[in-house]
C-alpha cells in the first residue's frame, strides 16, 4: 500500500523531481561566472514569468501592470535595504507586502473594466508607476538610479557557520529553491477549489458569476497572488543585481514576461519557465553582437502569434496528440 | 492706484500665460485626435488592438523627414508622399499580421503589434541611430496677438486638423465606401449579409488610419523632434483618449483628444511637466472608474 501511494507520488511528481535534480546538479558542472549570472537571471525571469502566468493564463486576465510590480518589489527591497537597513530577509517580506497592497489599490480600480480596457488600463497603471519612480528623486533617486544595494544578508548557522551569498553558486541556489517554491505553490493554488475558480472565470465570466463565483473577488485573489511573486523576483532582482534603474519597471519588462509567457504556452506550467528560461539565453548570448536583437524578436512574436499559437508547451501537447493517435492506429 | 495697476499688469501676464498654455493644448490635441482617430478606427470597428500605430506614426515622421532634407522636397510634398506610403505600408500590415489572425481573440493581434514594434523601432533605431533629428525650420513665422506669440506651424496644424475631420465625416457620410465603413463598425454579420466585403474595409481603414497618424507625425515634427522612440508616449495617450472617448466612436476620438491635449498642457504649465503622464492617465483611470466604457460608449 505504502509502495503505490509513493511510485504515485512519483509518477505524477516526475517532471518536478526531474527539474529540481537537474538545478540541484547544474553548479558541479558549469564553473563560468557568466554562465552562472545567465542562469540566475533565468531563475528570477522565470519567477515573473510563472507568476504573469497566474492571472494571465489561468484566470484569462490580460494584466499588462506586471513589469511595475517587479519594480515595485525591486525598488521597495533595496530601499529597505539601503535607506533603512533592514536584513535582506526581512526586506523581501515586507517588499512583497508593499507590492501586494499597492497591487490591492490598483486592482480594484482596474477590475472594474474589463478585457481590453483592462488591458490598457493596466497599462496606464504600468506607465505612471514608472513616471513617479523616475520623478520621486527624494525617495528613488530618479534617473540616477539606486546604486549598491547590498547582497542577501547571510543566514547564521548552528556551530559558528553561516550562509553567506557573496558567490555565484549561493545566489543561484537562493533565487532557484524560489523558483521551485513559487512553482510548488502555484501549482497547489491551481490544482485547488481556488484554481477551479480561476479557471471558470477564464472561460466564461457570466456563467462563473452564474454559478455563485464572486469573480470580483477570486480576480482580486489570483491578481494579488501574481503581483506577489512579480515583487519577489523583483526583491531578488535588486539585490543580486545591486543596481535599479527606473527602466526595471518599465512596461517593455511588462512585454517581456509576456513574450515568456506566450513564447513557452499560456495557461501551463512548464511554459512560461521554458520560455523565460530560453529567451533569457538567448537574448543573453546576443548582448554582444551587433545584430538587432529585439527586430528577430518582433518576427520571432508575428511567427508565434499566426502559427504556434500555444507556444512550445501547444506545440509539444499537439505531438504528443499526434503519437498517440498514430499509435492507436 | 499703483496697486491696483500692478495687479492688473500680473493679471494680464497670466490670461496670456492661460492662453498661450489653452492653445498648446489644442495644438496637442489635434495631433492626438488625428492618431486616436485612426485607432479608434481600427480598434472600434475592426477589433485590432494596433498597438503598432505609434510605430506607424514613428515611421510617417522619419519618412517626411526624409523626404524634406535627403531629397529636398518640399514640407507638403514629402507629407503627402509620406501619407501614401504609409498608407500603403498599413495595408501591407493588416495583409499579411493582422489577416491570418482575423479569427482570434485580439489578445493574439496585440502581440502581433508588439512584435511589430520591435521591428519598426529597432530598425529605426538602427538604421537611423538613437539620435534626435531636427527638423529644417519650415513655417517658423511668428505673430503677435494681444501678448500672445502663436507660430505659423501651430495654426497649420489646427486648421489642417480641422480640415480632415471634415473630411473623415464627409467621407464616412457621405461616399459608400465610407458607409460600408459605418455599417460594418454598427453590425459585423448584417454588413456581411448585405454584401460588403470586410476585407476590403480592414484595408481601407487600415489605409486611412496610418495616413492619419502619417499625417499627424508630419504636422508635429517641425515643433517636436524626430527619433525611433517618438511613437511610444502618442500611442499610449492615443489608446487613452479612444477609451476615454469610447471605442470606435469618432467623436469621442476628437473630443478626447482635446480633452487630453488640455489636461497634459495645463498641468505642465501649472503643475509639473514631469508627471505630465500621470495626469494624462490619471484623468483616464477616474473615468474608467466612474464609467468602465468611456464617456461615449455604449453601457
């Protein structure tokens, strides 16, 4: 009895068990600091990615204020940091809280559109975020940027030893056991009554408020749940990188997650970190060159849009749907 | 006495300033009608969310801009060449981005636009370099009226402005293809039923709303300046003002433009030039919360 409940776990666990294997393995094999740095920013892309995924995937809200939340939680964790020093830990909490009771403000004025209007109207949201992060030099420091933000403090250990993150190694097993954490959390949101709501309010909003969902409320619930985890890779962000810039919370980052999003497969898990993941080195191994990146970019969306509408996930569930269906014959 | 004359002498000075910053406004505002009214267009009546238009008016700019200095056409000139152009270049989009994707929900043609921003921009951006163009003075002559110094620039823009609204409703009102355009923005199927062809009017429209916007950038541009990133504030503001306005609707276009114009140049003279976004899309934000469809949209 125990054997099958565990080769269940197992089975329907094998995908996870597999990715969190193979990031537990990666830094015995890769020694590169910029390989190490690629892999740290695909982490924390991968958090906004997944949490974008949340409300815009699951619950079918096109939430375009998403790149304004990652700097909101970038800005709030250094701030804290730097102006008050606070414990980096400490700061990432209360910058998350900061996000989401900034994110409650905005949501509920933006849900009272909806679709397209609120598309833009997040938008708006995203572009006067930014405008008041350039301007409110006392605070932000404007265009000049918040320099030195300090990296995690380290965590004390039993025995005199201690944590600390001044490598690149300790930095990438802190921003993936994140990771890992915001997919296991979001994966029990959406396999939960919570996530049926979600779900139901994404195909059809009047049957889902027919059938006693407050969509309202479970819109508000899946928006503050994304914007939370948007300001925890933004809280990482700031304090791996150790420099912000206004442009952190610019609505292009709100395309970019969304080009994550879409490149990998809306309304999956696997899609948006295969697409963050992708992109990420992608466009990384391209800094470099002379070669207009965000021009292959723009061909690369049209191409995605018009023929692989679901992203690399769609692309990957229609071959599997073709092999079985040639092994049934 | 000598009070009283100060006073009036600091009031005077102040009507002007009102006055001068009112007129801005409405120089601002023509242009945003000229760009929402293209949208609006195309938001409203074909249900593509061309986010690309501002790429499109970016474009229009650097081609009359172009054409006056690399080639030494003359300002109207290379604006209508311009406008053909990029009339043409519309058509092409809706051809071949926005056709496949006729049938999808308008979040795909959104991306779609993105995408076709990064193409316009980035190519821009590279083949013209980050940098500011000035445009050759053209129509710099300035009058005096009543303390107030108003450009010739800034009175053509309006009364062109003016011009082509009129003529947008008389083509709309009065020619069939324009009805086709009407009826097809009133109801989609019963257009189709009465045998006129939607694909002829994406592309018309298409057509009309990128001359627009062409037209717009070449209006602005003698005042502005011209680089790859010119399109990005005008589009935002321009989706603003179509919802402000209510989607599809042409008067609401106008109006909000306006409305829009006056805000952005009353607050960045009164207030601060710096958060003239926010204001912009502050004035949104409290119309959408009070009314989620726009002051001229339907409930």
């Amino acid at each position: 009895m125990r054997q099958t409940k565990f080769s269940n776990f197992i089975s329907r666990n094998l995908a996870y068990i597999i990715f969190i294997i193979v990031v537990a393995t990666i830094p015995f094999f890769v020694s590169s600091r910029f390989y190490m740095h690629i892999l740290i920013m695909c982490g924390i892309w991968g958090i906004a990615a997944a949490s974008m995924n949340l409300i815009m995937g699951y619950t079918g809200q096109v939430n375009l204020a998403h790149g304004a939340f990652f700097g909101i939680g970038a800005y709030s964790t250094g701030l804290l940091m730097l102006k008050l020093g606070i414990n980096f830990w400490l700061a990432l909490i209360m910058a998350c809280s900061i996000t989401v009771a900034i994110g409650f403000f905005i949501g509920l004025l933006a849900f009272r559109t909806k679709g397209s209007y609120y598309a833009i109207g997040t938008m708006c949201f995203n572009v006067i975020v930014t405008v008041i992060i350039e301007n409110w030099e006392g605070l932000t420091e404007g265009v000049r940027g918040l320099l030195g933000i300090p990296r995690p403090t380290p965590i004390p250990f039993p025995f005199g030893k201690e944590i600390n993150f001044t490598t690149m190694t300790a930095n990438y097993y802190l921003v993936f056991s994140f990771l890992i954490l915001t997919l296991l959390i979001i994966r029990r949101i959406v396999n939960s009554m919570i996530g049926r709501s979600f779900l139901a309010v994404r195909g059809n909003e009047e049957l889902a408020e027919s059938l006693g969902i407050n969509t309202l409320f479970t819109k508000l619930q899946s928006f503050l749940i994304s914007v939370f985890f948007a300001g925890l890779s933004g809280g990482l962000y700031a304090s791996y990188i150790g420099f912000l810039s206004p442009e952190i919370s610019d609505y292009h980052v709100t395309f970019e997650i969304l080009i994550y999003c879409l490149i990998g497969g809306l309304g999956t898990m696997a899609g948006p970190i295969i697409g963050a993941f992708s992109l990420t080195v992608i466009s990384e191994l391209l800094h470099g060159m002379a070669f207009p990146r965000l021009v292959a970019y723009g061909f690369l969306l049209i191409i995605i849009v018009i023929f692989l509408r679901g992203g690399i996930m769609g692309g990957v569930h229609l071959l599997a749907a073709n092999l079985f269906l040639k092994a049934r014959k | 006495m000598l009070y009283t004359k100060n006073f009036n002498g600091k009031d005077d000075a102040e009507m002007a300033l009102f006055i001068q910053q009112v007129l801005n406004g409405i120089m601002l505002g023509s242009i945003y009608s000229l760009v929402a009214l293209g949208l609006t267009l195309e938001y409203g009546i074909l249900h593509i969310p061309n986010f690309a238009h501002g790429a499109l008016y970016m474009a229009g700019a650097y081609l009359t801009f172009l054409l006056a200095t690399q080639m030494g056409f003359n300002y109207w000139l290379a604006m209508m060449l311009a406008m053909i152009a990029l009339a043409a270049i519309g058509v092409l989009v809706e051809r071949l981005v926005y056709r496949p994707l006729i049938k999808e929900s308008p979040l795909n043609s959104f991306i779609a636009a993105i995408g076709l921003i990064f193409i316009f921009v980035d190519g821009a951006l590279h083949i013209f370099g980050p940098d500011f163009k000035r445009f050759p003075p053209v129509h710099y002559e300035a009058f005096q009226v009543m303390g107030l110094t108003i450009t010739l620039q800034r009175i053509i823009i309006i009364t062109v402005t003016i011009l082509l609204i009129i003529l947008l409703q008389l083509f709309i009102k009065k020619t069939t293809i324009g009805a086709t355009i009407e009826a097809t923005a009133q109801d989609r199927e019963g257009a189709l039923l009465m045998g006129i062809s939607v694909n002829r009017v994406r592309m018309i429209v298409f057509a009309l709303g990128t001359g627009l916007a062409s037209i717009a950038a070449a209006l602005i541009s003698p005042i502005h300046l011209v680089y790859p990133g010119m399109g990005g504030p005008v589009i935002l503001k321009a989706f603003v003002i179509i919802i402000l306005g209510g989607m599809g609707s042409i008067p609401g276009a106008i109006i909000g433009g306006f409305i829009l114009g006056l805000v952005e140049s009353l607050s960045g003279g009164y207030i601060s030039t710096a958060y003239n976004e926010v204001f912009s899309f502050g004035v949104l934000v409290t119309v959408l919360a009070i009314r989620p469809t726009g002051l001229f949209g339907a409930k």
